[in-house]
C-alpha cells in the first residue's frame, strides 16, 4: 500500500514554482505573533498601535466610521516585533445606510453594523496608552479616528504609505495589497483587522541590509518636518510641482510638499527661481501634528 504525504508534496511544488523566474509564489498572512522576533532586545522598548478603519466614504472629514481594528505590537530600539500586547476590533453603526460600493469593497452590510456603538472609553483607553500609532494611510485614517475619539487627539502619528522609502527598497507602488504581494504575501478581504495584519507584516520585512521596515517607519516618524506650501503659483507650473512631489491640497488651495529641516533651504530657493513663488507658507509638523 502507498501513502502520499500531501503536505510534503505541496511544499515540494511551492519550492518548485519559486524556482521559476515566470512565476511567483504567494503565501497567506498568518498570525501576528509568528512575526514576532527572536534576537535579543535592543534598547527601549516601545508600544506601537497598528491602526485601520473602514468608513461610508473617501472623504475622511465626513465620512462616518464602520469598523475599526488596532493591534498592540511591543517593538524595541531596533524596530524589532518582540511581542504583541493585544489586538482589538469593532463594527460600529453609521446611522444610516451603508454606500452599496463601500458593502462590495468591505463586506460589511447594513444588518452586520444594526446597533452596534463603538466603546469609546475601551478604545480611547487602549490608543492613548500607545507610544506611537501607526496607519497605512494616516491623512485618511487621523481625522476619522480622532472624530469618533476626541480624547486621543494629540496622540502621535506615523504614515507607513508616505514614511517608508518604498521605492528606494524596490517595490513599485504603496497601495497595502501591492505591498504584499510584492513580500510574498497575500490576504482575503478588504477589513480593518485584516488590514492591521497585512501591515504587521510588511513592517516586520525586512530591507536589504537586514533591517525591518518598522525600524525606518520610527526614525522617519521621530524627525520634525516642515510643511512648504507654494501660495499663489500659476495654473501653468502645476505639473512642474506634481513631478517634485508637491500634492495639492484643495481646502488651502495651494500645492505643498513636507521635507526634513535641513531641506528647507534648498526647496525655498527652487520655489523661487524655479516657478516664482517667493512667501511660501512654512509650518513645523511633528508626529503629534503631521496628519491633522
């Protein structure tokens, strides 16, 4: 009689596959605690909340929370996961009816949410207790969080989209799914705590000096930058300022661009004689500020 060890047979094949240069291989996320590091803790240690919501729309300054997941990661001087404190998530009742893409997008529908009121004093407990909260999307994911949580506003934030040089490490867009795919990873759904997993292993990856991607997030999240806006440009020089990274933003009708300190100079000049803008509008932005 013979017995075949499917497992066996599958890793078999999956080594095979990964041989192959037309062929990449995707495994599914697992459980945040199987990233958790087994080299000696450096320095402090600090506690770092890993955050997502899902919300009725894109807009984060009306959009009514839906769910919301955070996970509690122990993470030392060296940016490395040495343990996970506690993960937590809720559904919460928008007051109305849920948009039918946002249903198609998140799975979340109108009966799932029907009553549920979000624990305001848990959650606020829990976040305010958080030496740094982390949101692949922080511009999107601040102004929700901290409507619903006003006591946690002033809490600070890091931006793992826009604070991680995920070019300079080879990958070739930020979007989280992207991301994962591109580390070897996949995960099924669009939810918050989906997302929150999704994260935790992109920032336990690690570069190409052996450093997680978490360390660079904590560096970049600790300096002070300066938020340039170039008031007053001419509709002409707008693709110039796009193709230097300059985003327009639509309240303060004026495209801006946020660098270190010691770029300031530099950039005042080449607003100056490159597109005639002479009074930016500078402003000092720390973690505490940056996403607000």
């Amino acid at each position: 009689m013979k017995y075949q060890n499917g497992t066996a047979s599958l890793e078999a094949a999956l080594s095979l596959c990964a041989q192959q240069p037309d062929v990449r291989v995707l495994r599914r996320v697992g459980p945040i605690d199987r990233l958790v590091s087994e080299r000696a803790t450096r320095g402090r240690v600090r506690r770092i909340g890993i955050v997502d919501t899902e919300a009725t729309s894109t807009n984060a300054r009306s959009a009514e929370l839906l769910d919301i997941a955070v996970a509690v990661l122990l993470v030392d001087a060296a940016g490395e996961l040495i343990g996970v404190e506690k993960t937590l998530q809720s559904l919460r009742d928008p007051g109305g009816p849920i948009p039918a893409e946002v249903t198609k997008l998140t799975g979340i529908t109108n009966e799932m949410v029907a009553g549920r009121i979000l624990n305001q004093e848990k959650w606020a407990r829990l976040l305010s207790g958080c030496d740094l909260l982390v949101a692949h999307n922080a511009s999107y994911d601040v102004p929700i969080v901290e409507r619903f949580l006003p006591e946690i506003v002033g809490q600070a934030w890091a931006c793992s989209m826009r604070q991680i040089g995920w070019l300079d490490h080879g990958f070739d867009g930020a979007k989280l799914g992207h991301l994962l795919m591109q580390i070897g990873r996949f995960n099924s759904g669009h939810r918050a705590a989906a997302d929150v997993i999704s994260l935790c292993h992109l920032l336990a990856h690690r570069d190409a000096n052996g450093r997680t991607l978490m360390s660079e997030l904590l560096e970049k999240a600790a300096c002070d930058t300066v938020r340039i806006d170039a008031k007053g440009t001419d509709f002409a020089v707008k693709d110039r300022l796009r193709d230097r990274r300059y985003r327009w933003d639509p309240a303060g009708k004026a495209w801006w661009i946020a660098v270190c300190e010691d770029e300031v100079d530099e950039e005042r000049r080449w607003l100056e004689f490159e597109i005639g803008c002479r009074n930016p509008v500078m402003t000092v932005m720390t973690a505490r500020t940056r996403f607000r």
